[in-house]
C-alpha cells in the first residue's frame, strides 16, 4: 500500500474516532461514524485478495446500513422531542432504533454474522483495529445514551452474544475466527451491565483491548493464522509464545491475571442490582469461551501435534520481540493487583 495512502487512512481513522467521542450533536457524531467506515475499508481490501474484497464489500454494507439508522433515530428523536443532543434520547422508538444500529456496528447477536467473515478476510493488524479502535466510538455512543436504553432487551442481547460467541468458537480452526467470536462474547459482558454502571463497560472493554491488542501483536510477530501453525511457533519465540498463553487465559478471565478484574466487578455489580440469575448465567457461558482459550493456550506452548504436518518447523525469528509488545503483554498480566488503584476510578 502507497505509504501516503496508508498516512491518509490512519490518520482519518483517528480522525473520525475523535470526532464521534467528542461529540454532542447526532450529526456530528454520525459524521466521524461515516469517516471511521471510509478510512478502514482500504486497509481492509489492501491486499487485492478476493477474500479480502469480499469482508470489505460485507463491511461497507453492514456499517452503512447501521449509519443510516444511526441517523434515522436521530431524527425521530429530534422530530418529536426538538432534541438534537446526543444525551437527550427520550423517544422509545429511537431508543430501540440506536440500539439495533450500534448492535450491527459492533456485531452484537443477532447482528454478528458479519464479523467474523470480514476478520477472516483482513489481516492481522487490521484485524486489530476492527477489534479495538473500532469499536470504540460505537461504545462512547452507547455510553452517552445509556440511562435512555431499554433494560430488557440489552440484557437479551448481551446474553445472546456471550451464548454465541463461546459456543460458535469451539470448532473454529482460523485463529482470526476464535478472536472474532472472542469479541463477541466480551461484548455480551460490556452490553450487560452498561445501564447500571457505564464506566465498568468503559473498563472492561480498555482491558480488553489491551489484551486483544497483545494476541494480534504477537501472532503478527511469529506469523500464525491457523491453529496447526500455532503449534509449531513456539520454536519462533519461545518467551512471546510463553506470554501468549498467560494472555489467552488472561483473556478466559482467570485470577490472578488481568481479565479476572472486569468480569469480577461485572458479576459483583449485577449481584448488587439483584441480578443474580443473569449473573449466574452469564458466568455459565464463560465457560464456553474458557475451553477454547485453553485449547489455544494448549496449542501456543511446547506442543507438537502427534501427526505429520505440512509446515516447515521454523527457528528462532532473528528480530527481537519489540517494546510495545512487552510493555502491553506485562499489562495484559500483571494488573490484577492494582484493582484498588483501577476501582478509585470508576
């Protein structure tokens, strides 16, 4: 890709996220919405591949189609109430309007199809910003409007999703498909709890960036895209892979590493809200999402398959691994213990 062209894109990129999240207006926020979509299909469609074509046309779509009824909500709020503020969302129909198109931005069920198709046909590092940066503007939105949205049907939503997301990826052989319904089952734990405690959401989705942020980076670095790949990386980078696994349980939510803090306040949240039903439930449905990150976690170790493969064992990598990925590999492990420091925040 022309290093201008990528320049343009990445800086429209942030562009667009700073406008949507320093928004009041519906307009304005739309307006970053659309440049975000526009700035991130050339990085998606860069390598001319047909697979690649195709997430980019089913992205296009899917977030135009979204676009429009972000401003359609918009609208009908405004038409009834006068209203053009993002935090004045009183309207019930535009309530569930907003809430349908953000779900189809940020591939909540029954809005996910679109999700994993187009990270399958992306590469990694714009896997990761479909993952991370992405999402961001849509959550913000959600953030803002979250004491006007409907209780029921989020909860609804947010189940469906951590349901989906750990059952869909048990079988999954690609491991840009496991992090896709990843993402959609952490949604499920972000959408959960947002009208109760919005800044828990905003929590839950930083760690989980970061944790997602370090798993791309990583498998970037040793050049794994399927599970029979991840075997034999580990003779790469015996120390990243090492980190790997701690991240891929950090990511299953297990103490005493990262992920267990969001998930812990989630379930003490919805316990105070006398949600204990949901909260049992949702934590059921980890456990669907726990079995394929140990099976991933499995595979980053020392594990050759016990059957021949057609991958040439590789050696050490003659780079070494860089800063960034260090520093936010240490932070996707090692935060549990400043939970104090991290709850005087929210």
């Amino acid at each position: 890709m022309n290093p201008h062209a990528k320049l343009i894109t990445t800086l429209s990129l942030f562009l667009g996220t700073a406008i949507t999240i320093s928004s009041n207006h519906w307009v304005m926020a739309w307006t970053g919405l659309e440049i975000n979509t526009l700035a991130i299909i050339p990085l998606i469609s860069k390598s001319h591949h047909p697979r690649a074509i195709e997430a980019a046309i089913k992205y296009f779509l899917v977030q135009a189609a979204a676009s429009a009824l972000v401003l359609f909500s918009s609208m009908t709020n405004a038409w009834h109430t006068g209203q053009w503020d993002i935090t004045q969302l009183t309207h019930p129909t535009s309530c569930l309007l907003l809430t349908t198109a953000i779900a189809m931005k940020l591939g909540l069920v029954p809005f996910h199809f679109w999700f994993p198709e187009v990270l399958q046909g992306s590469s990694l590092t714009t896997a990761l910003l479909l993952s991370t940066v992405m999402k961001f503007p849509p959550i913000t939105i959600l953030f803002m409007t979250s004491h006007s949205l409907n209780p029921t049907l989020l909860t609804t939503m947010a189940l469906a999703s951590a349901a989906l997301g750990g059952w869909m990826g048990l079988n999954q052989t690609q491991v840009r498909k496991i992090l896709a319904f990843s993402s959609i089952s952490h949604l499920g734990w972000m959408m959960i709890i947002i009208i109760y405690n919005p800044k828990l959401t905003l929590l839950t989705f930083y760690l989980y960036s970061l944790m997602t942020t370090t798993v791309f980076l990583t498998l970037n670095t040793t050049k794994t895209m399927t599970l029979s790949t991840m075997m034999i990386s580990w003779t790469k980078a015996p120390m990243l892979n090492a980190t790997l696994m701690l991240t891929l349980l950090s990511l299953a939510g297990l103490p005493p590493l990262t992920g267990f803090l969001p998930k812990w306040l989630t379930i003490q949240e919805l316990t105070n809200q006398e949600m204990t039903a949901v909260a049992t439930i949702i934590s059921m449905l980890s456990l669907l999402g726990l079995f394929f990150y140990l099976r991933l976690a499995y595979y980053s170790t020392i594990t050759l398959p016990p059957n021949s493969t057609n991958h040439m064992k590789q050696w050490h990598i003659s780079k070494s691994t860089s800063t960034l990925t260090a520093i936010i590999a240490s932070l996707s492990v090692l935060l549990l213990p400043l939970s104090p420091m991290i709850l005087t925040t929210i």
